[in-house]
C-alpha cells in the first residue's frame, strides 16, 4: 500500500514536467518562425505566475502564521508590471515608438531588481508581521519612480544598437546573481519553516532565474541564443514559483503554510508530555494520545498502559464519578461546552487514594483528522487534607466554645454534661459515654449521666467502687485511661465496657486542683482506636466540665463567704450602731449636766474642776466620732455631702474653734485668704471643716510656742473648669522625725509612743482626713524637720455656686453664766412655744428641761413612742423632740403615725438619736422627720434647728 502510493505521488509529480518540457519544445519551435511570439508567450506565463502567487497569498493571508509568501506576493505586483512593461517594450512591437531595444532592457534589469532583492527581503517576515498597507505602498512607489525614471532618461542604458549590452547591464546581472544566491542561502538556513516541496521548488527556481541572468549577460542581439536561452530558463523558473506557491496552495494548502502545523502538533504533543503537572489528551474515539510524564508518576499509568480513556476511568474513576466524566467528555466533543473543571478522587495505579482538580478543554483542532481533548490535573489532596483539618478544628472550636459558654452560662454544669457528650460523641463518632461523680460521703463515683447503654443497664451502673473498671481505676489514679483494641486485649478492668460491646473505651478524670470530681468517658463500638485528635477532644471537653463544675464550687463558697462577710458587716454595723448608742446616750447626760454646772455659780476651784471634765468629755466624743468615720470608710459606707456654703465662713468656723487653746498656750493664730478666692463653693462644708479642724488642731497642739498659720488659695481649675483650693497649715512645733513620716496617715499610728503618751489622741485624724481629701477630688501631703516645724497642704475639688445663705454667726461664751439667747429670737418670743420632747432617758429629760426652761420654753415630756402620739393628738405643740429608741413605740414607728394622722398643719419633728451613721441621718428623713440631731446634744445646734423650724 506504501509502495503504491509513493508511485502515485511520484506520477503526480513527474506529470507536471512533461507538460513543462513538451512546452518548452513547443515554443522553442515557435522562436524559430516568431521570435517576438515566443518572448510574448514567456513573458505571459511568467505575468500569469506572478499574478496568480499574488491572488493565493493575498486570499491566504489570514491564515498565514508568518508573511514571507504575503510579502513575495505584493513585491510580484511590482515584478510583474516591469515584465509587463518590459514584453510591451520589446523591439518589433512598435508599442512605444521611438524607443529602441534600450528600452525593455532597463525594463528586465528593473524587474530582475525587485525580483531577486525581494526573495533576499522575505525572510525576515518568517518571524515578523508584515504591515500589509504600508508594503504596498512602498513597492507602488518605488514602481513609480522606477518607471519614471526609465521614460525620463535617468535610468542607466541597458542596451546599446550594433554595440550589444552596457557594462551597468552585464554587472547588474552579476549582482543580481549574487543576490538570488544569498537568497537560496537563507533558504537554506531556513528550511525548518518550509514544507520540502514547496523548499525544493523554491531554491530550484531561484537556481533557474540565475542561470537566465547568466545568459543574459552574454547575448548581443535581442533575438540571439543567449537571449533565448535565458528566457527558456526563466521560464523554467516561472514553472517552479508556479508549482511552489500556486499549484501547491490550491492542491495542498498546508504546505504553503509552511510546517507551523506540523510543528505545533509536535510541539504540543512534546509540551504534554514535558508539562509538570498531570495532563491526559485523547481522541474522540476514546484513544489517549499523549499523557504527561507527572501523569505517569503521580498515577502509575503510563501511555500503553491506557489505550482508551475508558480503559483508565474503569481503573482510576470507578462508580458514579467515572459515569460523571464519561458524560462531561462527551458533552465537550458535542460541543455542548467548551470546557469543564470539576474534583474528584482518584485512585492511582497502587490502590492510593488522591483528590484532583481537573479542567478539561477540547481545542477545536484536529490530530490525524480526529478531535481531541486535553485533561489537566492539579493533585489537591494536601489542600483537601487541610481543609478537612481546618473545618474539623472550627468544628472543634465551635464545639469547645459552645461547650465553655454553656457551661459558664449554667448554674448546674453537671447537668448539662448529657447534651454537650451527645455533641462529642457525633464529633468523635462514638456511641457510648459515662459521667461519674465522686460523692465523698459515700466514698465512691455516683453515675451522673450516660448514653448509648440501656436503662436496665444503666441502673445496675448507678454506683461505682474506686478501683474497680477502667473509671473506678481512672478515679483513683486520678490518670486517664485509654483502652484500645479491647476484644484481643484482656483486661480486667474493660470487662465491663468489653460486655457492653465497646472496642475502645477512654475515661478521663475531672480534676480540680489535684482533687478529682468524677469522670468523663467515651467508647466506640465501630473501631478498635482513637485517634490523637479525637483524644485531645475529649480531654479539653473534660477539662471544661472540671473547670465549669470547680467554678460552681468557688461561687458557692464565694456565696457563703460574701454572705457571711454581709452578716459580719451588718454584725458590726449593728454593733456600731448600738455603741454609738450606748455610748453616746449617757454622753449626753454628762456633757449636759456639766454645762448645768458650768452655769450655776460656784467658786473658782470647782468650776475649774467642771471645765476640765466637759472638755475631756468633749475629748471622747471626738474621739468616738473618729473611730465612727473610721468605721464607715472600712465599710463603704463614707459618703459626702454636696451642698452651697460660703468658703471664707467655713475656714473662719474651722480656726476659730481652735483660737482659744492657741490663746490659753500663747501662741499666734493666724489666718491668710487670698483675695481671688470664689466666695461661694459647693462641696461638703462639715467634712471640709473637719479636716482643717484635724490639721489646726493638730498644729496647736504640737506648738508651744511660735504661730500657727493657716493659707487659703485658688490652685487653678479642673479640665471640667470646676475651682480647685488649696489649703496650707504650717506650725513651728516640735516637727516630725523622717524615719517616723511613713506611719502618718496610717490609722492608730502616731510617730512615738513618747509622743503619743505626751500628747494623747487616737491616731486617726490625719487617716480620715486623707480619705476626706481623697473623696473631694484632692491630695494631702507635708514637709517636715524635727524641731523645725511641719506644713501640712491639701488640695480639693470644689464646685462652684452663685450664691448661698450665709448663717449668722452664733454667739456664744466661754465663761458659762446667765441665760443662753437664741439669736435674733427675744425670750419672749419662745416663752410662748410649747414643745413636746419624746426622751426615755431620765438624766437626758433632766438636762433638757433645765436649758429649754431657762430659755422660756414650756416643755412637755414623753417616755415612750404611743404616749408621744396620744399627746399630739391632743394638741397644741409647735414642735417635737423626737428621740429614736424608745420602748413601745420607737421614734420611726411614732413619727409615721403622725404623718399618716395629720390634717392640718404638719408639725415639724427633730430626730435625737446617738446612732451617727450616714444612713440612720437618712432613715429619720424617710420616717417624716425634718431634721436630725445627733447625741450627744449640742445645745446651741439644738436651738439654731428649733428656731429654723418653727420660723418656717
């Protein structure tokens, strides 16, 4: 069959030539009756060649893949046009008259030009694009200009009559000798590009057309031998471009577009086989053409061991997703889609498993006349693998937060351990699980909650000795135990998991703090292992149930704890309550009945006597009053007061209680206030006035002599523009050793006991203080040398006020004589109220009667709470002393029923209680009273409230 078609192939070729050559002879004969008609007939078929290489090339173009044919096709126009030119020119014609042989000479020599530069030019468009519009143009006008040159005369002779050829003829003939040469040298060079065929054609042809140049350098008539000669070559020449380009581009297209298909082919055969990743081509009819050499390592299978594709998928792709690509591939050659990607796991040729990625095109060209696609995969196992890992560890954070929110969130974790062991039993894929608790009366594990065993069973597990089954064991190691494999492993402690059918059992203990809770365990009936994944699931799902049911554990005791520490504090408030009480109730009666007797006339001894006991009475109600303030700090219960006062007042209050005592050792008192002070603030006025009570008291005791001065100025103001003042006491008293300041501010620290013992006091007034100072928004310090003085400075925070009332000042004695005046109020004025006094006390009711007597007042007395009611009911009272604590009725319950019972006028009511908390001030407030008096009595605030009641 080979043998018979290389016959045929060889006929086809050889009949051309016969033809040529029978033609050939045929105008051989012609030249020797017409000369002028054989170079007619030449010079046509040469035109016709050129013409027809143009019309191929030119319709071909676009599907060139290079432009050497298209740039031979446009530069034959301009050839073919010389020879027209030329043929019309030759001498017998008579076409162009007075032109002699001259004339289609330069003709010839032009076109020989372009001709044979042309084939030297062309193959630069092999790797090139050819700008189609601009070489037409170049070869249109360099015609031009030939032509034009030729009539104008600027042409060289070419031929001269009776002499023969010119030397610019004859040497142009050798150059374009030479340039057909070079011409077939790069052919040469460039024959991979070219089809054989069309290659030999070509260099044969370009052989010819330099032989007809070398017989035309030797002929001396236009009609002589060596003119014929050379046109029998050319026309050999014009036969082989014809056979080249314009038999072979009708009969064999492909050839004419050189090899670049065969080459592609092979290339992409080559480049499949050489890619780096796994690629598979094949046939429409099933053939695999071409696998990649990763395909082969990656599957195992190489090419002939896959004929078919079928024959691979039946391997690799069994089962559903073979049946996938098998309809895929057929939608691709029925051109249904142009391209398909989908994943699927393959198995290789040794049983492994792997995930590709895999696209799939069909280019849409053929191979050996068939369609084909190519099938490229990407190995996205380890990509797969991760994201599985991925999606298992969120779902494992998921699981795990849900878990621990759950879990904080409930007050009794131990009973939600059922629904979170139901979610890691699906996470893990086991079907058992068991939570035990430890109950320590009993001394052994109690079973909480269970899954995946029956009730029956599960009553029989309701309690579990320490040491006995893997969670007894667990228990009392306080260890985890893994059991794998159980039914090839004896083991007396999985007998019982082994009876429930379970082949791998993990049990872990709750652990808090070294003490174990229970446990929490997991089995599996479908394997024989866990993995480290899922162990480390469990443990962290322990691990949370022991941190949950710990937590539990710490609030309950928190709870108890708080509430117990609630009951010391309410213990100890109750017991300052009543101390206060206790103590400041016979206070009093004391402290009155020293100022009856300060009063009444006495010698000078005994009054000296009395003073000095009202003053150390007074004494220890500072004093109680600091450890009250005290406790109140320590029990959150130390609050301030914000209302409108005058700042210059207050400060003038502060130091003139202190003037007399600087008076009685000697020592200057003096005052300093800064004119640009605001004059009205707002803050608490009575803790401000206790602090720099504390301060200058403190500065006039430790001073014997020397001056105690007080500054007062502005210290700039807040970011929020609120004032701030700063305080300054400085004294020049016996200072403050530097190894002894750090006990300063520290409550019951004083700097020595020799100090302490020489001075008195309790040691808290400089810690109240500070945390007085702290509470205004401000800061307190000093500067202190021993025998030099100290200067204690303090800054607040004080709001600011347009303007307040400023209290007139009460007057007052030293010497206790005469009647007490009530200011701006005449005894005749309160000669006419009439009060009623709710006391049980017996001493307290003594004292009041004297100083209220004494200032006109007409008094009426009540010992407990219904008798003050029923008196009120009776009428007639301005005002009411209200003692807190009295039997029968207590001064809230009495108050109450007065309110509740009031038509008219309400009656106004102080409260005298000796409790001195903050919050017994606002329980009198909330009962209906009006204002409150704390024991032991200050007569004077006693009677500056009376007289603000009764007024308004």
């Amino acid at each position: 069959m080979a043998t018979r078609t290389q016959d045929s192939s060889q006929r086809e070729t050889a009949i051309p030539f016969f033809v040529f050559a029978f033609a050939a002879c045929g105008l051989y004969v012609s030249s020797l009756s017409s000369y002028l008609l054989f170079h007619a007939l030449v010079e046509i078929f040469c035109i016709l060649v050129l013409l027809g290489s143009f019309v191929v090339a030119w319709n071909s173009r676009r599907q060139l893949d290079n432009h050497y044919f298209l740039f031979l096709a446009i530069s034959f126009l301009s050839s073919s046009t010389f020879e027209l030119l030329h043929t019309l020119a030759y001498k017998g014609l008579s076409i162009f008259p007075g032109y002699n042989a001259n004339l289609p000479t330069q003709f010839w020599i032009a076109s020989r030009y372009v001709f044979s530069l042309s084939f030297l030019i062309a193959p630069v468009f092999i790797a090139r694009r050819l700008n189609v519009a601009a070489t037409l143009i170049a070869f249109t006008g360099i015609t031009a200009l030939m032509v034009s040159a030729v009539f104008t005369g600027n042409f060289p002779d070419c031929f001269i009559e009776g002499a023969g050829l010119t030397p610019f003829k004859v040497y142009s003939e050798y150059v374009i000798i030479a340039v057909l040469a070079a011409a077939i040298m790069l052919l040469l060079a460039k024959k991979k590009f070219f089809d054989s065929r069309v290659l030999r054609a070509l260099i044969w042809s370009l052989s010819a057309a330099a032989a007809a140049d070398v017989a035309f350098t030797k002929y001396v008539s236009v009609y002589g031998p060596a003119n014929l000669l050379g046109h029998l070559f050319l026309l050999l020449s014009a036969f082989l471009v014809y056979r080249a380009i314009v038999v072979t581009g009708i009969k064999d297209p492909a050839a004419l577009l050189f090899r670049s298909l065969e080459l592609s082919k092979e290339q992409f055969r080559r480049s499949i086989a050489d890619a780096p990743i796994p690629v598979i081509m094949h046939a429409e009819d099933g053939e695999v053409l071409q696998v990649s050499g990763s395909w082969t390592e990656l599957t195992g299978y190489a090419l002939e061991d896959i004929p078919t594709l079928a024959a691979w998928l039946d391997r690799a792709v069994p089962g559903a997703d073979g049946d996938a690509v098998r309809a895929a591939v057929s939608e691709l050659y029925a051109g249904k889609r142009q391209s398909i990607r989908w994943e699927m796991p393959i198995l290789t040729r040794d049983g492994r498993s792997r995930y590709w990625n895999i696209s799939a095109s069909s280019p849409g060209s053929l191979v050996d006349g068939r369609r084909f696609v190519v099938c490229m995969a990407v190995d996205i196992t380890e990509r797969r693998e991760s994201e599985a890992a991925l999606q298992r560890g969120n779902l494992r954070l998921d699981l795990l937060a849900s878990n621990a929110s759950r879990l904080l969130e409930s007050d009794a974790p131990q009973q939600l351990v059922d629904e979170l062991c139901q979610k890691v039993m699906s996470y893990v894929e086991c079907e058992a699980y068991f939570n035990f608790l430890v109950d320590d009366d009993a001394g052994c594990l109690l079973l909480n909650s269970c899954a995946g065993i029956s009730s029956e069973v599960a009553q029989t597990l309701q309690s579990l000795e320490y040491g006995v089954a893997v969670c007894g064991c667990a228990a009392r190691d306080a260890c985890r135990i893994v059991a794998e494999n159980i039914p090839d492993v004896p083991d007396p402690r999985t007998e019982l998991v082994r009876a429930l059918g379970i082949k791998a059992y993990a049990c872990h203990p709750l652990m808090s703090h070294g003490r174990v809770l229970g446990t929490l365990s997991f089995g599996t009936r479908t394997r024989n292992t866990f993995s480290d994944d899922d162990l480390s699931l469990m443990k962290a799902v322990a691990d949370q149930v022991s941190i949950a049911m710990e937590r539990k554990t710490t609030e309950e005791k928190l709870h108890q704890a708080k509430q117990a520490a609630e009951a010391a504090s309410r213990t100890k408030s109750q017991f300052l309550a009543n101390m206060s009480h206790e103590l400041r109730t016979p206070m009093t009666g004391v402290l009155g009945m020293l100022d009856l007797a300060l009063q009444a006339p006495s010698d000078p001894r005994q009054s000296d006597y009395i003073r000095t006991a009202y003053r150390s009475g007074r004494s220890l109600l500072r004093m109680l009053n600091d450890i009250l303030d005290l406790a109140k700090v320590e029990a959150g219960k130390f609050s301030l007061d914000q209302h409108p006062f005058p700042l210059a007042g207050c400060v003038n209050e502060s130091v003139d209680i202190l003037a007399p005592e600087a008076k009685r050792k000697g020592i200057e008192l003096v005052l300093e206030l800064a004119q640009d002070l605001p004059r009205h603030v707002v803050g608490d006025q009575v803790r401000l006035r206790q602090v720099l009570t504390n301060l200058v008291g403190n500065a006039v005791k430790f001073t014997d002599r020397g001056r105690v001065t007080v500054q007062v100025e502005p210290a700039g103001k807040t970011p929020e523009g609120e004032p701030l003042v700063r305080f300054s006491v400085s004294d020049t008293g016996i200072g403050i050793p530097k190894e002894k300041r750090h006990l300063l501010f520290q409550a019951f620290s004083q700097v020595d006991d020799s100090n302490t013992r020489h001075y008195g006091g309790t040691g808290l007034g400089l810690a109240i203080s500070k945390e007085i100072v702290q509470r205004m928004g401000g800061s307190i310090g000093f500067e202190s040398g021993e025998g030099e003085g100290s200067t204690f400075t303090f800054t607040v925070r004080l709001g600011t006020a347009e303007a307040c009332d400023e209290p007139a000042e009460v007057a007052g004695t030293e010497a206790v004589g005469g009647d007490t005046v009530v200011p701006g109020t005449c005894n005749s004025e309160l000669s006419r109220l009439r009060l009623l006094i709710a006391e049980d006390d017996a001493t307290i009711r003594q004292v009041l009667a004297t100083m209220l007597q004494r200032l006109r007042f007409a008094v009426d007395f009540a010992e407990d709470g219904e008798t003050v009611v029923e008196m009120w009911r009776q009428g007639g009272y301005d005002l009411i002393l209200m003692d807190v604590q009295m039997p029968r009725l207590d001064g809230f319950q009495a108050t109450r029923a007065i309110r509740e019972q009031e038509q008219g006028a309400r009656i106004p009511i102080i409260a005298m209680t000796a409790h001195a908390m903050k919050e017994d001030e606002r329980r009198c407030l909330d009962a209906g009273m009006d204002d409150y008096i704390s024991k032991p009595i200050d007569f004077r605030e006693c009677i500056e409230k009376v007289k603000g009641l009764i007024s308004e």
